[in-house]
C-alpha cells in the first residue's frame, strides 16, 4: 500500500490555522491597547507642559489684542469716511460770508437790519430807515447787483410798512440768489 495517503479527516489542519488566527489577533489586541494607552499617556504628558500653557496664554493675549486693534481701525475707518464726506460738502457749499459781506456793503449808513435770513438760495430781509430816500438808495444797489450779476438773480419788494409811532419806514425783501 501506499504510505503517502493520508484517510484522517482534515480538520485538524483548519483548527490549527485558526488557532493561530485567534492568537495573531490576541497579540493585535494587546498591541493596538499598548498603543493607545501609550498616546494617551503622551497627550496627558504635553498638556501638563508648563510651556504648552504658556504658549496658550499667549494666544489668548494677542487674539484679545486683535480684536481690540480691529475695533480701532473701524472707528478710525468710520472717523476718516465722515472727514472726507464733510470735505466734500465743504468744497460744494456756498460760502455765505462773501454773501453777507456784499449786502452790507450794499446797506445804506442811516438804515438798519430788523430781519435778516440767508440760505444758499433764498434772501429774506427787512430793513428800517428814518425816510424813504436810504430804502430807495438800497433798493437802486439791489438792481445794480441784478444788472451786474454778482450776487443777486431776482429781487422781489414784499412791502413797505410806515410806523408812525416810531416814524421809521420798514422795506421787506425777498431776493433769489445766484
């Protein structure tokens, strides 16, 4: 006969093959629990660094520093658009002193200003006088003004008031301005 066959039945090689399975993943197990033990033991080490907190601290002061850095610049952001929106309406705006100045030069010397309202546009004026002839005077350098085009578009007289308790005349003008 022959010696080569072999009539046992094949188990014992599969029990042997997971013997050794079940002991290869015994020895994984208890490595992969070294393993994890050992990075926690590491992590816990670097979080009790001394320097770590520091560092930590640190960050915690610059990030503070920044966001009050950053509150700042929008302020001064904020400070720097109005400056230049005023420059703005400074440069466009009629200056109102060259105005006054001219219709005072054109206010006769016995005459006074009972009201007196300017805007860029609009003249609104009430004048007193003894008689009638410095309202007149003011009224003839009103359309100079208007023939010459300096400052003056359109002059309307609202009246002429006599008071005769005090016996001043009162001369009520609007005016358009250029």
């Amino acid at each position: 006969m022959s010696v080569d066959i072999n009539l046992l039945p094949q188990k014992s090689r599969s029990k042997l093959s997971q013997e050794q399975l079940l002991t290869y993943s015994k020895i994984g197990a208890v490595i992969s629990s070294i393993v994890t033990v050992t990075f926690a033991v590491v992590i816990f080490l670097l979080n009790r660094d001394p320097s770590l907190a520091q560092i930590q601290a640190q960050e915690q002061t610059i990030l503070s520093q920044l966001t009050i850095l950053h509150n700042k610049t929008a302020k001064n952001l904020i400070i720097l658009d109005r400056v230049k929106r005023i420059e703005k309406i400074v440069q466009t705006r009629k200056t109102l002193d060259k105005d006054i100045t001219s219709i005072q030069k054109q206010l006769p010397e016995n005459a006074d200003v009972t009201t007196f309202s300017l805007d860029g546009q609009h003249l609104i004026m009430t004048i007193s006088a003894q008689s009638l002839f410095p309202l007149g005077n003011f009224v003839e350098s009103m359309t100079k003004d208007i023939t010459t085009k300096t400052l003056i578009k359109k002059v309307t007289i609202e009246g002429i008031i006599s008071d005769e308790k005090t016996g001043n005349f009162l001369l009520s003008i609007n005016a358009d301005l250029l």
